[in-house]
C-alpha cells in the first residue's frame, strides 16, 4: 500500500470514528436549538457557529456524517447484491436471460443519473417523518444503482460459464446451482468488492445533490445533502467559509475513496 | 453502405422499443406511486356530491395501466402529453417554451466541457511531463469529489453563467477517458517510430492518432450528453435558469407526475439518439478506414 493510499485510509479511519462518536464529541443533539444565538460565528462554545434556527453546526457536521457514512455502504451494499443476483444470475443462465437482464439494465442507463433519482424519488411521498426520508433516499440509491455493476457482472459471470473448470464441473454432473454458489459466485467476488467500492462515493454524491435540491433527508435529520443546502442562502464566498466545512469535509472522504479506489477500478472493467 | 442501413434500422427500433417500454414503466410507476388516486379539488366544501362524483368517473379510465398507457400514447401522436397538475399549463407548451433554453444552455455546456477536456488531455499526451499529467489528474480529479449541485451554487455566488457549471461538472468525467485513450494511441508502435523519425507532431495527431481515437471519443462523446443533461437539473434549478431542467425538478417537488412521465420519455429520447448517433457515426469511420 502507497502512502496516498495509507492516508486516505487514516483519513476515513479518523472521519467515520468522529462521526460514530458524535454523541460524545458533539456539545449538543443535531435538533437542540439555542435561540438567543441563531446564525451565530464560530465561538468556544459553537465551533462552526449556528444555523439559521439556532442549531449547533459542528454537531450537526458529526450527525451529517454518522447518517451519509453508514448509510451510503448500506446502500452500495443493496446495490452490488441486487446486481450480483440480477446480472450474475443472468450471466451465467445466458441466452434469453442474459439479454432480457441487459435490455432492463440499458433502459436504466438511458436515463440520466440525477433525472432517474429525482424522477424516482418523486413517486414517493415527500412529506414523511426524517427517519423515513432517510431510508427512503438511501434504499432509491441502492434499487437503482445497480445497473451498471449488472452489466459488468453479466459480462465476468458469462466468461465464467464458458470457462474450462466450469464446463468440466458440468460434465462431471455437478448441478446448475451448485455450480453457481460454489464455482462461479466465489469466482466473482473480485468484481463485486470493486463495484461495492466504487457505489459509495458515487451514492454519497448522489445524496449530496438530492439534499441540495430540497429532494433527499428531511428537516431535522441532518446529511451532508441537507448540510449543503445551507450553501443556497450565501452572498458571497469570503462571507462565512466557516459554511463551507461540510463541504471540504465531502470532498476530503470522497477524495479518500477515490485514493483507495485506484486500483480497484481495473477490476471492476 | 448496407451494413450501416441495417445499423440505423437496429438503432431506431431499439430506441423505439426503449421508449415504448420506458414510457409503460413510468406509467406504471405513476399508477403505483402513493397517493395517484387522491385530487385535492375532492376537498373543496364548494362542489357539491355530484361534482365530487364527476371529479372520480374522470379518474376511472386512469384505474387500468394499459388503458390509461394506450390513451396516453393515443393522445401523444396527436401531439397532446396533457396538462401540468402543479402549473396547469398544457405540457406541450411548457416543453416547447423551456426547450430552446435548455438546448443552447447544454450546447454551449458540451462544447466548453469538450474544449477543455481536449486542451489539457492533448496537452498531456504531447508534453508526457509527470508533473503536469498529475496536475491536471488532480484538477479533474477535484472536480470530480465535488456535487453537481454544489457546483450550480457556486457558480451562481461567482455569477459564473451556466453552461460554465455544465462544463465543469462534463469536463472530469470526459477528461478521464479522453486522456487515457490518447496516452494509449501514442504509446502505440507505430506513432512511437513516427516521433522518434521526427514527424511533426500534428501531422501524427491528424494522420495517426485522430483515427486510432475517433471511434471511441464519439461513444464518449454520446455518453456526454447524457452526462449534460443530468447535469442541466441542478444547474438550472439552481442558478434560476427556467429550463426544461428546471422543470423536471419543479415536477419531482410538487409531485406532477404527468409532466413527469412526459419529461423522461422526452430525455429517454434525447440521451437514446446521442447515443446511437454516436454509435452510427463511429461505426462509418471504421468502415471508411477499412
């Protein structure tokens, strides 16, 4: 392991353990308002100051995180599942199967991303309790980000089945399933660690844009989507760059994963 | 000449497919989502039972997926997609209004993204300085960690126009695959043997490497605008730009489902014939170079 590697791995390390930690690091809850100090500078008692309705920014930062940082690999976890059962299974059955599988994926992929979320968080209820807007906007980015994983998969398990191992597993009488779970899905595994890596920084963005666009987290419940929304209300950029924490608090852990994901990215093609 | 016939005919039935297909999934969806069968004029305490009633028999033909699909495709022919639920409006005319904004928003986003990404991709190949190969790695990679919306916000705190927001939220994306299909066309055998015979370096660019990449930098090409228009939403939410991004997004909030459904078989279209065009396209060049 390369030292950018190391460090964007410290770097993760250290976030997720803030952010798990929120309830001892943070001075109050994300919800607990202080009235008498609303859109306050940056203070020893409120280090990133305080929002619009008086909420502490610094523990809204930590809550934000703990909720984007487990929640997108939840997320990509659902996602790689979904298409290790759809574009595995499809692969490897082959023939009317595998093109049925890649005509539903390329009907996905025809859409824009950022369209195909909104479009589909649409159809949902938008006036639902924080708890729900969460898992909501988490499980739309694992049932629909798994198109492009399928397609690769499609691709690994359909090389697979004409393999030699696999064809001699076959004609020594071993059956369709287990040939599956036991030859191919562990022959697979590679790809689907590198697409479960590559989903998560692409859904923490993806969550990133929702909030931002009013479409993801509901009010109180704090992400870096809602966190950003803040964003909107600035002048200009020198005015309060205490503002821009969570931010440069993305881009530092998305960069992380991009660091770790360099290598991983030749697997998955 | 027959082979790229048949190509074409392939493109326009696979588009035709996806977009029946797409727009029966969107109906369907819309027949599903919570709270479909629910008209807010229902609670008016000034109609009375009767109007009510009338209010529902309206709905009735909606009940049944199929039959509200083929009415919809029906009146789609004719050229009537309906009426917007939240602005009231037949969605033709707001479709119609919105379009040349968003088309030349996208235009001028593409061609800026395009104009960047093969500068410093160009640049890179012909410089092969590692110094200046990671900057510009990290200069998109930046880009790159940064939300799409969060971009559109900024460029409005800068009063940036944007199409400047579209390109730098195209640019990462593209500049990846450009720079690496134009190191490999010039670690190629026989370009490498041209350099080292001291030909001029955009005589190898127009008779050696253009032709290696062209294929491929289309399909990019098509992917890029699709990358474009999703890239239009929050930039034209955002930045205040009344496109048809703009209202996608009006329609995603107040829950307008049949703008909606007629917005995405309009993208579904839109990112279909980019993409097949490239397809088409590629495929001519490869047949002219034999």
């Amino acid at each position: 392991m390369n030292f950018g590697r190391k460090l964007a791995c410290a770097v993760l390390v250290l976030v997720m353990t803030a952010s798990v930690a929120a309830n001892w690091l943070a001075p109050a809850g994300y919800a607990k308002q202080y009235r008498e100090a609303t859109d306050a500078p940056p203070s020893s008692t409120h280090w990133l100051g305080t929002d619009a309705m008086g909420r502490d920014r610094f523990a809204r930062v930590l809550y934000g995180t703990r909720i984007s940082l487990l929640l997108a690999p939840a997320a990509a976890l659902l996602s790689t599942l979904m298409a290790a059962l759809i574009g595995g299974l499809a692969g490897y059955l082959g023939g009317v199967w595998a093109r049925m599988a890649m005509a539903v994926t390329d009907l996905f992929l025809s859409l824009p991303w950022l369209f195909l979320l909104i479009t589909a968080r649409a159809l949902m209820p938008l006036n639902v309790s924080p708890l729900v807007s969460v898992l909501v906007t988490f499980m739309l980015l694992g049932l629909l980000g798994w198109t492009s994983a399928a397609r690769v998969l499609c691709t690994s398990a359909g090389s697979l089945r004409a393999s030699d191992f696999v064809r001699q597993a076959r004609a020594a009488g071993l059956s369709g399933q287990r040939l599956f779970w036991v030859h191919v899905v562990p022959n697979l595994k590679p790809v689907l660690y590198a697409q479960f890596w590559i989903s998560i920084p692409v859904f923490i963005l993806s969550e990133a844009n929702l909030g931002i666009l009013g479409l993801g987290v509901a009010e109180p419940m704090p992400s870096w989507g809602s966190l950003l929304k803040e964003l909107e209300g600035l002048v200009s950029v020198g005015e309060e760059p205490w503002k821009f924490v969570p931010l440069i608090l993305l881009v530092v852990v998305v960069t992380s994963f991009q660091f770790l994901l360099s290598g991983q990215e030749e697997v998955a093609a | 000449m027959r082979g790229l016939k048949w190509r074409i005919a392939g493109h326009t039935l696979a588009l035709l497919a996806t977009v029946l297909l797409g727009g029966l999934l969107s109906a369907t969806l819309v027949r599903l989502a919570p709270g479909f069968d629910v008209d807010e004029r229902e609670l008016d305490p000034h109609l009375n039972p009767q109007s009510v009633q009338a209010l529902r028999d309206a709905r009735q033909q909606d009940h049944n997926i199929f039959r509200f699909y083929l009415s919809y495709m029906k009146r789609a022919a004719r050229g009537e997609l309906g009426t917007s639920l939240s602005l009231g409006q037949p969605v033709r005319t707001l479709l119609r209004d919105r379009a040349p904004l968003t088309l030349r928003l996208l235009s001028m986003g593409l061609g800026l993204a395009w104009l960047l990404t093969l500068t410093l991709a160009l640049s890179a190949a012909w410089l092969r300085l590692s110094v200046y190969d990671a900057l510009t790695t990290v200069l998109s990679g930046i880009f790159l960690c940064i939300p799409a919306a969060v971009l559109a916000l900024l460029s409005v705190l800068w009063n940036v126009p944007g199409s400047l927001a579209i390109a730098l939220i195209v640019f990462p994306r593209t500049y990846r695959y450009t720079r690496n299909l134009l190191m490999k066309a010039y670690s190629l055998p026989h370009i490498v043997t041209a350099r080292a015979k001291g030909l001029g370096e955009a005589r190898i660019l127009f008779w050696h490497v253009v032709p290696v990449v062209t294929p491929q930098l289309l399909a990019v090409a098509g992917v890029s605008v699709s990358m474009a228009v999703g890239a239009a939403i929050p930039v034209e939410a955002l930045c205040g730009l009344a496109g048809i991004g703009q209202l996608a997004w009006q329609a995603a909030l107040a829950r307008d489902l049949p703008l909606l459904v007629n917005i995405t078989i309009l993208v579904t279209l839109v990112t279909l014939l980019a993409n097949s065009g490239a397809d088409v396209i590629g495929y001519a060049v490869r047949r002219q170079e034999g």
